[in-house]
C-alpha cells in the first residue's frame, strides 16, 4: 500500500478502497429498492418509506463526500502545537476548512 506526504501527516493512498466498498453497494441497494417500488405499486402507491429513501440516500452520500473532504484537507486533530508553529496562514485556513468539514461530517 502506498503513502502520500501530505504536509507533516502521512495520508494513506488505500484510504478509498473502504469507503467505496461501503459507499457504492449501499447506494446501489437503495437505488434498486426505489426502482423495485417503482415497478411494483407506481409512484401514486408510495408510502412514507419511500419518500425517506431519498433523505437517506442523500444523507449517506453526503457524509461520504464530507469524510473524504476532511481526510484529504487535514483536521486539526492531525497536528501538534509545535507544527501549528510552523505553518504558513494559508495551510492553517486549509486545515480550520477541513475541521469544518469533519464537524459537518458528524
């Protein structure tokens, strides 16, 4: 598995390989599911479930687009207070964007 130098922290470059293992097939199952629904009773047949699929799904993308985010930005929690020390202003906007990232996330 390979490593990526980003800054003072090591990214791992197999980082992806879970989340889309998790991401994809779950999305694919609550796509077939509406077009299940879909086929079998129409969309005048939708019950409350139904509807919420769509929520869900956008919840569940959602959060794997903001944990990527912050994965790749930096969060605070990555550094010490000596490499805070010595970073330029720029790359500390870069991680406070990447925190807000991870707290959307939660």
């Amino acid at each position: 598995m390979g490593a990526v130098r980003v800054r003072w922290v090591v990214r791992i470059a197999a980082f992806h390989k879970p989340l889309l293992t998790l991401s994809i097939p779950g999305s694919m199952i609550m796509i077939l599911r509406t077009i299940v629904r879909l086929r079998t009773v129409g969309i005048r047949h939708f019950q409350g479930d139904d509807y919420l699929i769509f929520l869900v799904l956008l919840c569940y993308v959602g959060d794997a687009v903001t944990v990527t985010m912050a994965y790749y930005l930096g969060t605070n929690l990555d550094y010490t207070q000596d490499q805070f020390a010595a970073m330029t202003p720029a790359q500390i906007h870069t991680i406070s964007i990447g925190s807000r990232w991870e707290t959307l996330a939660w």
